[in-house]
C-alpha cells in the first residue's frame, strides 16, 4: 500500500541528537517494596516489572525540579553541540506526553526561554509513544516546502508523578488483582529528556531518506493514559501492537528494502517486545540497541534517547531505521542515512 502514510523528503535531515537523563536512579526493587502491601492484599508476587518488562530500573526528575526544565535544557544542548545559530529555527515542536498543564503549548515555554525569534512557529504534537517521529515528517515537509530552514523537536518526560500517583491509590484502596494488571505499565515508565534538529540535507546531517506510517485505530482504547497514571490491557496491547507493526513493515516493503539495515533503533515497551519484533520480522537482535532495562520506557522520548546513546557508533554512509510503535495503535518507521 503507498499513497499518503508513504512519505520521501527531499532535502531533510538530522542534525544533532541529544538527550539527558534524569539524575534520581528508582530501581524496580524499590517500586515492589512500595507496593508490598497491595502485593499482599491481592496475593501476587513482587518481581513482575523485572521479570516481564526487563525493567531493572528508571529515572525520576527531583521533586523540585520542574520537568518541562529538561525539554529546554535538551534544546539547548543541541543548538550548542550542532553550532546552529538559535536564529535560523524557524519552528520549535514539543512532542511530549507529560504535561504540567494543558494550555497554553509546552512548545510556547521552550521557545520564550531559548529566546526564539517571534516568526519562529510554536506548538506541541501529541501521538503517544510515536509523537518525536511524526514531529520530524511535520519539519520535514515544511523544510521541503522552503517555509523553514531548521526545526527544533523536544521532549521530556516527567513519570514520577503518574508512579507515585498510581503507587498512593493502589495502597490506599481495596485494589483487586486486575487493578494491580491493568496499572503494570505505568510502573515500566521513566523519565528523560531529548533535543532533535532537523534541517537541510544539503547543508549537511543525517539524511531522512523516508518512511512509511499506518494506524490501527480500532484499538484505540487499549491503553489509556493520563497525569495520574495509564490503564492498560497489557496482553492485548502486545500482541496487536505487534501485528501493527508487521503489517506496516510487510506494506513499506513495495518502496523499501529495510532487511538489512545497519541498526534499528525501536521503540521499547519490553525486552519481550523488542525479541518478538526481531523474530516476527526475522532480524537480528544485536542490530537493536536498549535502553529499557536501565531507564524505562520514557514514551516519545525512548527512540530519539536511544538513538542519542549510540549516535556516536554510527559512521557516514551507514542505515539506520528507527521504528516507532505508539498507543492508538499508530506505527511509523523512518529510514536515516548517516
């Protein structure tokens, strides 16, 4: 299938990476002893989150620390390791998921405080765990379509108030096994922030060759999120997560050939879901790199994060695909020539 979820830049690429983490280290040991009580309640064994997500453990934003702080922090780290003068961005896009408020735009914030120009667009794309991704075919097409020369894509996320959130009601009522079910994702989550800018091929970066979206909005109501933690039908969720994907990657196939890149860089829900992604398209394991073990899965920022942590692995010339998998269920994955 081709037609408009298809999409070939043309003279758009990557121009920095950057991600930072979050200093307060929450190991998964620590989370089950929080929910010890409610483990007891309902008869279930700590040690899920390790054991099923491979989740040793996450980051947490401080509690005085203002998380959206890491999404400027991320945007400037980027313009000063690229050199691009904050001048010539001519769109700023956060892409997160976690929010302090709903109005006015987070993007608004990051462009006042890195000082952008008032002609420079602001405003926030929402899509899940997919939203970084989609916000850099946005730069991209209006890049090609000469409106801008940079753009400026930002996301941190902040998932220690959704835990604690979560952790307080589950100890607090009379939850019963299912309960304790339907919030195991929310305790996968972790925090971190990235700063991505794209720009012209022709003046250089990593050039965005193209990618290929679907969506699989029947099952919208799989995995419902909000600032007080996320309810998810987990099993569900995997497999159909999955099969979105396969049948996306069997689609690209007709304008693609993604069966021998030199890395994948995937969003991770789960080591488990990452090994089935591998076997169900035959690839090879060692191609993708993780960060889920150790941070969580930090939402929109979990596939740029990565890609920062490993970017300076990749030589010119090599393939890169990043594979992005969000609630919805919405997929797109992006070739980079490097």
């Amino acid at each position: 299938m081709t037609g408009n979820a298809t999409f070939h830049p043309r003279d758009t690429a990557i121009h920095g990476v950057e991600m930072i983490e979050a200093p307060e280290v929450v190991t998964s040991d620590e989370i089950d002893e929080m929910l010890a009580p409610v483990y007891r309640s309902v008869k279930m064994s700590p040690g899920a989150i390790e054991e099923l997500a491979g989740v040793r453990e996450r980051r947490w934003w401080p509690k005085e620390k203002d998380f959206v702080e890491g999404a400027v922090d991320a945007g400037r780290l980027v313009l000063e390791r690229t050199g691009v003068d904050p001048s010539r961005i001519g769109l700023v896009v956060n892409a997160s998921v976690t929010r302090p408020h709903l109005e006015p735009a987070i993007a608004a914030r990051v462009h006042h405080e890195l000082g952008l120009r008032s002609n420079c667009i602001a405003f926030d794309i929402t899509n899940a765990c997919l939203a970084v991704v989609n916000a850099i075919q946005v730069a991209g097409t209006m890049i090609d379509a000469g409106q801008i020369e940079y753009a400026l894509v930002v996301a941190s996320e902040g998932m220690r108030g959704p835990q604690e959130a979560t952790i307080a009601r589950l100890v607090a009522g009379s939850p019963s096994r299912q309960d304790v079910k339907d919030a195991f994702a929310t305790f996968t989550l972790g925090s971190g922030a990235v700063g991505v800018l794209v720009g012209r091929a022709s003046e250089g970066g990593h050039r965005v060759v193209g990618g290929v979206t679907r969506a699989g909005s029947e099952h919208h109501e799989l995995c419902i999120g909000s600032m007080d933690g996320m309810v998810t039908d987990g099993r569900r969720l995997f497999v159909e997560g999955i099969g979105l994907a396969i049948e996306t990657w069997r689609d690209a196939q007709q304008t693609f050939d993604w069966s021998d890149m030199d890395a994948y860089v995937a969003h991770q829900t789960s080591t488990a879901h990452i090994d089935s992604l591998c076997q169900a398209l035959g690839l090879p394991r060692e191609k993708f790199p993780l960060t889920i073990p150790t941070f969580g899965n930090i939402g929109p920022a979990a596939l740029p994060f990565t890609l920062a942590r490993v970017a300076p692995d990749y030589s010119a010339g090599d393939r890169v695909l990043l594979m992005g998998i969000g609630s919805g269920l919405n997929t797109a994955f992006l070739e980079i020539e490097w």
